[in-house]
C-alpha cells in the first residue's frame, strides 16, 4: 500500500541550529515527492519537490532536501532556522502519474528563542 | 498574480444538509484537486477535476460530488452532512500531471454541529 511516514510528530530546535525533517514514503513506481508547509489557519505552501535528476533538491526559503532511493526516503534539511520557519511541515508523494498526493501526517516544528 | 482562492473561508451547517464549497485556480492552471484536511492529520485526497471531468478520485463516498467549469473553476459539494465532515477543505491547482506541483488555497473551514 502507499504510504508516507512521518516519525517525529512535534520537533523542537533552537533558533539558529540545524534542521533535518525525516520522511519515508512505500510506492513501487519512481515517486514525484514534495515537502509543503502550513501556518496556524493557511494553506499549504509548496516548499520543494522532486521528480528526477539531480537527488539533492533546492528549495525557498533556504530549505533543501534529499532524495534517497536505497532508504526509500526524503528528508528536509535548513541550515540555521529562524523563528519564523514555525510552522507545521508535511512530506507527500505524487502517486497515479501524479494525479493525487499521499500525505504525511505533518511534523510540527517549534523553535526555541 | 492570484493564487488559488477559495470561499467561503469559515461555514457552518447541521447534520443533514448540503454545502457547496467553491475554487478558482491561480492563473494558467486546468486541473483542480480537492482535500480533506482533519484536524491534527493530513490532507486526504478528494477527486481532481481536468477538462470538466473526475479525473480520479479518492476514498470518499457518494455524498461528495464536483464540478469543474469552462473557466477551470469548480465546487465541491457534500450532501447529508455528518459530525465527521467537519475539516478544512483545501483546494489545489495544477498544470496536467501536476507538473510544475501543486498551488493551494487557504482552505475552507467546515463545521458540522
């Protein structure tokens, strides 16, 4: 069955440290992958996504990802966060020729000042 | 330039009546998707609409119908609303095969009592 994994519910980092946002995906065929974000109320802005080539993704707001085949994962990635990068972050999966996205369960992230 | 816009932004209604949810695509877009966004969870996939048709659709039953129109637009309708209708109602835009991804409204928030 598809799926996307999300392991860590709620993730707290301090302002300025490092980020990594895990998520694993279960789909046989070559997957389209996204990484979306969404403040208390709004909707979900697209963050980053891959659908071939290079495997390390750039995308705004200084956040990266990498698209590991072998682990059947694409984890989220920002150098030094900021107070505003609190948000709720959500890894999905393009499945049926990308027609609909399978989504994680979200991570929350809290930044400590 | 106009993102996807969605309205109304709150609703409530009873158990048992119907609701018409609507969204316009942000400018260049054809395909239009519709989630179910729980609180506390993902979206779930609704149906994605293309050249006034379903497309595909998700595992949600009958009660939940569409429509797309000739200017891409398009609603969503729920008939013999229950308590556990009650979510935000995200509405997404796309090129074909969501080929550039997908762009997001704000979402409806729905309220079943």
């Amino acid at each position: 069955a598809q799926s996307v994994t999300q392991p860590d519910i709620h993730i707290t980092v301090s302002e300025g440290a490092s980020l990594e946002l895990r998520c694993n995906y279960s789909y046989g065929a070559t997957p389209y992958l996204f990484w979306y974000v969404q403040s208390p109320g709004q909707g979900l802005q697209l963050l980053l996504k891959y659908f071939s080539g290079d495997t390390l993704v750039q995308g705004i707001k200084g956040f990266e990802a990498e698209f590991k085949r072998s682990q059947s994962s694409f984890n989220l990635r920002k150098p030094s966060v900021h107070w505003s990068d609190a948000a709720e972050y959500f890894c999905a999966v393009g499945v049926d020729s990308n027609y609909q996205l399978i989504w994680g369960a979200g991570t929350k992230l809290i930044i400590k000042p | 330039d106009a993102g996807v816009t969605q309205s109304p932004t709150h609703l409530i209604k009873t158990r048992g009546q119907q609701v018409t949810l609507r969204c316009s695509p942000k400018s260049g877009h054809d395909t239009v998707s519709w989630y179910q966004q729980a609180l506390g969870q993902g979206p779930q996939f609704i149906f994605q609409y293309y050249e006034e048709e379903e497309r595909q659709r998700g595992n949600f039953p009958d009660r939940f119908s569409g429509h797309q129109f000739p200017n891409y637009s398009s609603e969503l309708n729920v008939n013999a609303l229950l308590l556990g209708d009650s979510a935000l109602y995200l509405c997404a835009s796309s090129y074909p095969l969501g080929s550039d991804g997908y762009t997001f409204g704000s979402g409806t928030r729905l309220t079943v009592v």
